[in-house]
C-alpha cells in the first residue's frame, strides 16, 4: 500500500504519523511543491503525481493561506480540483492543518483568517472521543475553516472547528505528527520563529512542552491513525 504525503513548504515532516502508517503496512512517498529555494516566492507551478495510484492521501501543513489564490494559485487551484476529484473516487484523504483546510474548501466549504492564532499544546472538545481525543494537541494556524455542507464536525475549541469527516475525508485544523524533531524543523525557519515569538510564545518553554508531550501524543497520534484506517478510510462514498 502507498501513502503520498503532499508536501507544501520544505520542513513538513510526519513524525508518529509516519510512523504509524508504516505500521500498517504502508510505503511512505513524499512530494515536495515548494522547494526551500522558493519559499518566499511559492507561486510555483508543478506536476502533481497521479493520485489515483495511491492508497491513501495526506495533505500536509504549510504557511501559507488555503484562500490566498494570488499568492499560490498556480499550484493551489490545481490541487483543490485533484483533491476533490480524489475524494470523488474515494480515496482515503487524512488532510492536516492546511491540509485540513484544503479539503474543506475543496468539498464546498471555506477558509478565511481567524480573529487570533491557535499555538502551542491545546486541549479540544470532541464529539466522538474514540476518533479524535481530547488531546492535548499541538495548534499552529492563524486561520479557519467553515466545514462543507454535509460534513459532520467531530472536534472543536472556542476559536475554531479541528476535525470533521466527509466519507472518506477526516480534516484536521491541530497537528498530530508533531514531536520534537519536527518543531525543531519547523523552528530552523526563521519566518517560523517570528511567527510563533509573534504570538508571546517562550520557545524554551515549547521546546520543554514538546518534550514532555512526546510519550503521550505519539500514542494519541497512533489511536488517531488507527481509528482513521478502520473508521474512516473505508466509509462508504460522499461525494460532491
């Protein structure tokens, strides 16, 4: 089996997630859209693989806005309509963070900046505790999504939807492949620094957080990958 990780930016890395579909049985296969070289220039355009010849789906984060067709639209358009076609044929979408906001948009929903960032370890409410815990969850997004018509929403805090499935779509707005080595990555971009030191965030103190987080959100992380496999990716079709 193979899973495609849809790569937006250079430092999307997929921690327990990774590795908690190779424990399933699945082959990991990256694919990058924009490089590091184009970082502060992302309106690249690229040739996506066929998505069809996968068995599983992840749209990963980025930083960039899921609504900003100006500044990426030469790649973000296209990957709206592969990823709803994809949907459409049934092929199993785990979409994180950005990646969850593509598929809201993608199925009919939308996606708009929110009135404050979400950063750092965060507890949720769930409506379905066996699919998506409590957590705590890492959070790093400035916006949000409006969930599609016909979606059922399973996961919430004050500021914003996290979860919500659509046959065999499950977005997530939190981000469960985070563990210490993928901070760090996401930490080595300076851009990232300032955007979370932005925020009134002490790094040190993350860093510590992160750590402690580690044992018990690669569990949460693998519950999550295994209810989404028996769950999820073999719910019967809804397309749009």
């Amino acid at each position: 089996m193979r899973a495609l990780f849809i790569e937006h930016d250079h430092i999307s890395l997929g921690g327990p997630i990774w590795r908690s579909l190779e424990k399933h049985g699945y082959e990991i296969e990256r694919f990058l859209i924009v490089p590091e070289a184009n970082y502060d220039s992302p309106n690249i355009t690229t040739t996506f693989p066929n998505f069809n010849e996968y068995d599983l789906l992840v749209p990963m984060g980025a930083p960039y806005g899921a609504y900003e067709d100006d500044r990426i639209g030469n790649w973000l358009l296209p990957e709206l309509a592969k990823l709803k076609q994809a949907h459409n044929d049934g092929i199993p979408i785990l979409g994180i963070c950005f990646g969850g906001q593509l598929m809201a948009r993608a199925l009919g929903g939308s996606v708009a900046k929110a009135p404050k960032a979400e950063v750092g370890w965060i507890e949720i409410e769930s409506n379905d505790k066996t699919l998506i815990s409590t957590g705590p969850w890492f959070a790093y997004h400035w916006d949000r999504w409006q969930s599609p018509k016909g979606a059922t929403e399973i996961a919430k805090t004050a500021l914003a939807v996290q979860a919500f499935v659509m046959g065999r779509t499950l977005a997530l707005q939190f981000h469960p492949e985070v563990d210490p080595q993928v901070l760090e990555a996401w930490l080595s971009c300076e851009s990232g620094c300032v955007e979370i030191t932005g925020e009134g965030v002490d790094l040190t103190q993350l860093r510590a957080q992160t750590l402690q987080q580690e044992a018990g959100s690669n569990l949460r992380a693998a519950e999550l990958i295994d209810a989404f496999l028996r769950r999820v990716a073999t719910a019967p079709l809804l397309q749009v």
